[in-house]
C-alpha cells in the first residue's frame, strides 16, 4: 500500500487520531480500551475454568467415580 510499512501506517493512524480526537480524549479512550481488554480477558478466564470444570467431572462420570 504506497509502500507504506506497517509502522508508518501505525504513526500515520495515531497522529490523525491526535488531530481528530484531541490528545486528552485520546487517553480517555485508552484507558476505556484498556478496561475492555481487562474484563475480556477475565471472562475469557472464567469459561476456561468452567469448561475444565465440567470435563473432570465428565471424565469422573465416565469413570465411574462419581
């Protein structure tokens, strides 16, 4: 693309971002980013541990050690 490189395209993004949002907002939406990720990143935690949950117990009923 133009012989951009992802970088300048990443620096080109940003400072349009800076322009267009202003730089006070642009932490605003950082820091909301920031808190989505967290909260993604825990329920992603949260399936993964009830999904071990009911294989073990799966297996146990399997087994027959229930």
């Amino acid at each position: 693309m133009f012989g951009l490189g992802l970088p300048e395209i990443i620096v080109i993004v940003l400072v349009v971002a800076v322009l267009f949002f202003g730089g006070g907002k642009i932490v605003d939406l950082a820091r909301s980013l920031g808190r989505v990720t967290g909260e993604f990143k825990k329920g992603k935690k949260e399936v993964e541990e009830e999904l071990k949950k009911i294989t073990r117990e799966d297996t146990n009923i399997k087994d027959g050690s229930v």
